[in-house]
C-alpha cells in the first residue's frame, strides 16, 4: 500500500487511547502485519528526528500520539483547572494492588493496616483497578486488579515497568501486627469514619511509587 504511512498516522491523530498493531490491522486488513509493525516504527523514529511538539510514544502494549514532555508547562496552563490527583492513601493502595496483584481487599488493608474500602471505591470508579473475579474459598472474596488505564495513566509500557517492590515488602514487613480500628456497620458516618481512617495512614509508606507518579504530575479526571 503506496498510503499506508498516512493511513497509520490518522489513525494515531484519532485514536483517544494508545493503538496496537492488532488494532491497526483490523483496521487496515489489506496491509500485511510486518508492513504496519515497520511503518509505526518509521513514523515513530520520523517524529523523533522531526523534534516538534509531538512523538509517537509506545505505552500499555499500544502507540499513541503524546506531546513532548518538555512542553507540558505551557499545556498545563492552557488546560487549567488542573483535575485532582489521587489522595496518598488512594496512590498507597493502588501501589500495594499493583505490585501484590491479584489481591483481596482484605490482604491490601493486612499490608496497610487500615481499612482500605474507599480508596478501593475510589480506584474502581477512575478505572485504575478492576474486578478480576472471585476467589474460590469460604466468602469467595473479589479479586482485584490494576487495568490497561492503569498502565497509559503511569506511562508503563507493561506491569514489568513497575518501580522497585523494596518499598512494598518493607511496608509489608511492618504488617505484623495490623493497626486495629472500630468499623461500625450501618453507621451513616462510617464513609467519614473511613476517610478519617486513612487520612491519617502512614503515608510514607510506598514512597517511590508515588514520587515517581507525582514527578510526572500525573492528574486523574473525576469524570473518568
């Protein structure tokens, strides 16, 4: 196909999350797969060379067109009101469910210590976490883990991306002994009582997960 370059960087122009060469070939059928995999990789040196406000960036097992990093700045104040971050005690749960995964709510808040249920509620409603089914034993407990959002949301091109799991096991090690807290059931102000909960979390805990996250000043839209 003589188009074929151009048929690929609209797609990239109009996809609104990252494209993968199974995406690219359902949309180009009459393109052989190794000709759509070297034109990405063409377009994606050519805009590299180019050095102009855009790149094709390879994140979460797809392409997508990104702004250069060194711009963002000037994006940030077109784009103002910035949407809210995620709170720590959110980013500490969702560190512990990335690295432990798949995982009970129940082993998250044994490594934490406190009762995790609404940065669990937070995660599932922004899409950074999903249901991934059941566990077969006595209750048969909800498993969870992180989603294909989170991986374009933290710039991770897969899960092996992840930052080191020292400060995870050291979080874990002190879990010896789990704080204990009163969780009253029916109570109309257990959603305050939880908030309260986990304001006042350890939040040192997970440290470079969420400085890395922070020093890309990641945001997460509430709408999403």
């Amino acid at each position: 196909m003589e188009d074929i370059k151009n048929i690929v960087e609209s797609l990239l122009f109009v996809a609104e999350t990252p494209l993968s060469v199974e995406h690219f070939k359902n949309a180009i059928p009459e393109a052989e797969t190794d000709q759509i995999k070297q034109t990405i990789l063409a377009l994606k040196e050519e805009y590299e060379l180019k050095n102009g406000g855009f790149l094709i960036h390879e994140v979460a097992g797809g392409f997508q067109f990104r702004t250069r990093p060194e711009y963002k700045e000037w994006i940030r104040r077109l784009l103002q009101p910035k949407p809210p971050k995620l709170s720590k005690p959110a980013m500490e749960t969702l560190a512990i469910i990335a690295y432990r995964q798949p995982i009970l709510r129940s082993e998250v808040e044994h490594i934490r210590g406190v009762n995790s249920g609404n940065s669990i509620r937070i995660l599932l409603e922004r899409k950074l976490i999903r249901v991934l089914g059941r566990r077969e034993v006595p209750g048969r407990p909800l498993v969870y883990a992180t989603t294909k959002k989170f991986l374009e949301t933290f710039d991770l091109k897969d899960l092996k991306d992840l930052p080191s799991l020292k400060e995870i096991d050291e979080l874990e090690s002190k879990s010896g002994k789990p704080r204990q807290q009163e969780i009253v059931f029916g109570d109309a102000n257990n959603t305050d009582r939880e908030d309260d909960i986990e304001n006042n979390a350890d939040n040192k805990n997970s440290e470079k997960f969420i400085n890395d996250v922070d020093d890309n000043d990641v945001n997460v839209d509430n709408n999403t």
